[in-house]
C-alpha cells in the first residue's frame, strides 16, 4: 500500500491579478521510497510540499480530491489529528532554514523540542540524542552548535540544523525542499547517507525537492518534473537523461560542466504550450 | 598592477555567549579588476564571513583590507556601496519582509540619486526573468528562487565595479542558473566588473571564474586556476575529495 496518495492536488492564492493557481492538479503516490521533484523555479514544488503537510501559508488555499497518509485521510484530519502527525510522523525541511528555526531558542532546545513525540525521554537523554545527530549530520563542534542561535550559525550549518531537527523525530515521511543546496559535496555525500539509510532501513518515505539535476539522478528512484504548476513528466531516475519533456531536456543541456567551456550556456526558448 | 581586491591576512573572531569562533584565520587574497575569483570550501568554513568583512559587516577583525590601494573607513558609507554590492547567502534575511520588490529595488536608487528609476526597476526584473506581475509583490509571497533573484536585481541594479557574490544560483533551477550566469559573465565583459563568488557547485565555478581558493577551517588551503580545476589538478586532500564527491551520489 501506499505509503501517500496525492490525487488532483491544487493551490492557489489570491493576487492582485486575481486568484493565481500555482499547483494546478498535480498526483502521484509515494512508496518508501525516494522521489525526487524538479522543477523550474516557483513551479510549485515548495508549495507541494507544505500542502501535503497542511501548511498552506494563508491566505492561500489547498484542495485535493484525495490526499491519503497511511491510511489516514488529511482531507478529514481535525486540527489535533494534524498536531499528532506533523512534526512527528511526517515533517518537512524547509528551503530557507535560517528563516524556518525560531531565532530566538538555541538549535539544541529546538531539536530536543522535536523529540516530544518520543515518549518520555530524559532531559539528559534529548541531550545525547541531539548531540549525536547534530554529529551524525557532520557539524564538527556539536556542543557549540547546540548552545548557539540559528544567526550565530553559517548557511549550511542552518540547513543541517533543520535537517538534524527533522530527523531526530525519525518521521515516516519526510519532504526535503532543497535540503543540501547550502553544503559542500563532501558533507551533502555523508547527509544524503542518512536519508538514505532512513529509507533503505527504516522504510521511511522521502521526497526531495532539488534543482540540482545530477543529484537527483543519481540520488532517488523516480522523479517528478514540474513546470508552470503542472507535472509534466515522471521518469526513473537514472532515466532522466532519456526525459521527453522539452523543458527536462533543456534543463539538462543548461548544466554548466566541469570539462567543458561552453560560453555562453545554452538557454531555454519557453513555450507557451508548456503551461498548458 | 595593483590589485583591485587586496586582502592580507584576514582575522575574524566571534564571541557567542561562552565560546569564541575563530572564523577566518590568516586568510590573505587578491583579485584584479575585471577578474572572476572564486571561494569554495567546507561548510562553516568562513566564505560568507570574508565577503561579510569586506562589506564592513564582521563585528572584529584584523589585518589589511584595500580596494583599489587605499584602506577601507571602519564604516563604509553609500559611496562604498555604490562601488562593491553584495548578494547575500540568505535572500530571506537579506530581503525586507514589509517592502514590496519595487521598494527593494528603488531605495538604493533614490539612495543614489539615480532619475530614471522607474525603467531600472523594470529592466532589473526582466533581467533576471521576473516579470512585472512580481513587482509590487513582497517577498514572503516569492517562491525561494524568485527571492534569489530579487537580490541578485537589487545587487546589480546600481551598477557596482564589484559584485561579492555568496552562492548566487543555489536556489535556481538550471534553466534560471544559466540565464542568470549569463547575464553575470555579459555585464564581466560589456562594464569590466570584477566578482567574488562563493559557491559549493565546481561546475558553476570552473564556468565564471579564473581563479579559485579553496578554503577550510577558516584557512585558505589551495589556490587553482580554472584550467587546474578543469584537469582536477589539486594538490590538497581536501580539494581532491572535493572532486571526486562532485561526481554524484554513489551508495556507500
Ligand atoms: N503568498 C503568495 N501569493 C501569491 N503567489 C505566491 C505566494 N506564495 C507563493 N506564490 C507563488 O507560487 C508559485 C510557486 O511557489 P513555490 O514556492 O512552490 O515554487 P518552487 O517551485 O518551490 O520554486 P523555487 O525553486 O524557486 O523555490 C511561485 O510562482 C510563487 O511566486
Ligand atoms: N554571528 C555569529 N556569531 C557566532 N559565530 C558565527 C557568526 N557568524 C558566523 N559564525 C561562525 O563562523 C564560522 C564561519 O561561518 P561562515 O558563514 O563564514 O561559513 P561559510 O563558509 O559561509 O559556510 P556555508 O558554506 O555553510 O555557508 C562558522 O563556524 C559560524 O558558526
Ligand atoms: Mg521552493
Ligand atoms: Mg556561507
């Protein structure tokens, strides 16, 4: 069974223009597995994945015909159902970090927050528990780490602060927006190790939100490519490179390489009838 | 010929509560005017800390800063600003949560005394492929990629000489990455503009720059050129794992 069905899934937000609908019917359902979603930038993929987890920023709005966690329906869950699931069984890491932590708590209380859905653990056990992960997640001074304020911390630092947060709570599912775009690929190989040992071990399933293409191919199972609100495309993952889609493949021709100089990068010629 | 960019043993410590960081440790560099450098390296390296000294924003530090020869004022006022911009690592942070994109756009001109303001606002947008409907919209209603670029059009839309770039595409899909690198590398060649770029992706940097230095614990370890990097010709343990971990994700 499906670990998550997402069936004509739409967002909107109303603009000066009118409503705007910036996820317009977009389904899939998701194993435990790995998916990966690309996609232009503001095609909607953020906005996808706070959907899913009830976090539609108002005054926007969310609508789906068939949205199934787990058997459960969120569709129907009340407020408090949402309090249970959120955080706990499902989180999300969000694109901008920094932004996302609460400026005014340490990083070591906020992730010893996110292990209240662990029964009753000792203060001193949160403590090794979040050591460990703000370890586990490469930060090389831990204790420093854990003591500091998220604007004491550099880009990359916040977003393992958030994953390691996200993670402590050992979700069932898990939505990563762009969560290594801030590391280098040394740290982001050893972070990607731990999402991926979740999923293999521990049969969570992971979405990943990343423009980072070759990442993604050589990361997930499937992907899922988005533009203009829509999903255009879904592919195996090794198979991205066999993509239809003209805009995945102008995406991959655009890519900037470490053995050849092409100056300038090809660009893409946008077709109205891909927003289609 | 003196370098435009001249950093000499660069120094910066924080003081958090107990602890103090030492973030920048003897790092010196140079860059020439018209030339692209490149600063890559571990996370909580101390990247965004030097670009953050040179715009005046580390709280202590030590060592020798010049542009153009000449020391920098301990505050650097508008005329500083008007010559080196910066886009920030962070555009949520960078970005005033109650000014619309126009206002973000328009203040440093009004700043400056520009006049034509309103055809720069609008040629700033287009430039980095927002449209107008984005213009009076604020920026928590911008997906992370159109934030990015908001700073990048509020970066260049002064036209500074020097641009200090903190990891100006890592919010950008390939197609947006390349139009914007291209716009970056055309207004390199069309102004002479000289840059400091901060990323992780060695791709984006083999592509926009001509020489890099790979930093770590707050050090510079290597310095390589483009062509060096191309040839994966690094000397360092650092650098060399660097290389082979951006060949993708293989499973342990
Ligand atoms: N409050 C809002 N009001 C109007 N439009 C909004 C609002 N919030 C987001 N949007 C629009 O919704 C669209 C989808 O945004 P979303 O953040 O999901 O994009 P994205 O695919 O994650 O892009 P990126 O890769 O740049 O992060 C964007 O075009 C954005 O401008
Ligand atoms: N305001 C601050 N107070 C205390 N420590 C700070 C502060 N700002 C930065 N630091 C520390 O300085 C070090 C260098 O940070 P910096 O942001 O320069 O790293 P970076 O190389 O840009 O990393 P990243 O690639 O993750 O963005 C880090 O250990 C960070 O925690
Ligand atoms: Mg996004
Ligand atoms: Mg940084």
């Amino acid at each position: 069974m499906a670990l998550l069905t997402v069936d004509d899934l739409r967002v909107t937000f109303p603009t000066r223009q009118g409503p705007s609908e910036v996820v317009r019917g977009v389904s899939f359902t998701l194993g435990r597995e790995r998916l990966g979603i690309v996609g232009e930038s503001g095609s909607g993929k953020s906005q996808t994945g706070r959907a899913i987890l009830g976090l539609t920023p108002p005054p926007g709005r969310a609508t789906a015909r068939q949205l199934v966690f787990d058997g459960i329906d969120l569709n129907r869950a009340s407020p408090r159902d949402w309090r249970g699931l959120r955080g706990g069984r499902m989180s999300m890491v969000m694109q901008d970090p920094k932004y996302s932590l609460n400026p005014v708590m340490t990083v070591g209380r906020q992730i010893m927050e996110a292990l209240k859905f662990h029964g009753r653990l000792s203060g001193a056990d949160k403590r090794r528990r979040a050591l460990d992960m703000l370890d586990a997640v490469q930060i090389r001074d831990p204790e420093r780490v854990f003591a500091a304020y998220p604007h004491e911390l550099s880009g990359g630092m916040g977003q393992r602060a958030m994953i390691a947060m996200m993670l402590v709570a050992e979700p069932d599912l898990l939505i990563a927006d762009e969560p290594t775009s801030a590391l280098d690929v040394t740290v982001q190989v050893e972070v990607l190790r731990i999402l991926d040992r979740l999923v293999t071990d521990r049969g969570m399933g992971l979405i990943f939100i990343s423009h980072d293409l070759r990442l993604v191919s050589s990361f997930c199972d499937r992907v899922l490519v988005m533009y203009a609100g829509r999903m255009v495309e879904e592919l195996r993952a090794a198979d991205l490179h066999l993509a239809r889609h003209p805009y995945t493949r102008g995406l991959l021709n655009c890519l900037p390489d470490l053995d050849h100089d092409r100056h300038p990068l090809p660009t893409l010629e946008r077709q109205a009838d891909w927003a289609r | 010929m003196t370098p435009l960019i001249d950093i000499r043993d660069l120094d910066v410590r924080f003081t958090a509560g107990a602890s103090q960081v030492h973030a920048v440790r003897g790092l010196s560099l140079t860059v020439a005017e018209g030339e692209s450098f490149g600063l890559v390296g571990e996370s909580g390296s101390g990247k965004s800390t030097v670009l953050r000294a040179i715009c005046g924003l580390a709280p202590t530090w030590d060592g020798t800063i010049l542009i153009g020869g000449r020391a920098l004022p301990p505050r650097r006022g508008p005329e500083f600003f008007r010559q080196v911009q910066m886009v920030f690592q962070d555009p949520y942070a960078s970005l005033h949560p109650r000014h619309t994109v126009d206002r973000v756009l328009s203040e440093p001109l009004a700043i400056h005394g520009f006049s034509d303001r309103e055809t720069r606002v609008e040629r700033a947008l287009e430039e980095v492929g927002l449209g107008r409907g984005f213009r009076f919209r604020y920026p928590h209603q911008l997906s992370g990629g159109q934030r990015q670029r908001v700073a990048i059009a509020r970066a260049l839309i002064l036209e500074p000489r020097v641009l200090l770039l903190d990891e100006p595409t890592s919010a950008l899909d390939a197609s947006i990455q390349a139009e914007v690198l291209n716009l970056l590398d055309r207004l390199r060649t069309e102004r002479g503009l000289t840059y400091i770029m901060v990323s992780h992706d060695l791709a984006v940097v083999a592509h926009m720059c001509d020489r890099l230095l790979v930093m770590q614990h707050g050090q510079g370890v290597e310095e390589l050129t483009r062509a060096a990097l191309r040839a994966r010709a690094a000397t360092s343990p650092y650098t060399q794992a660097l290389l082979e971990a951006s060949r993708g994700y293989t499973a342990a």
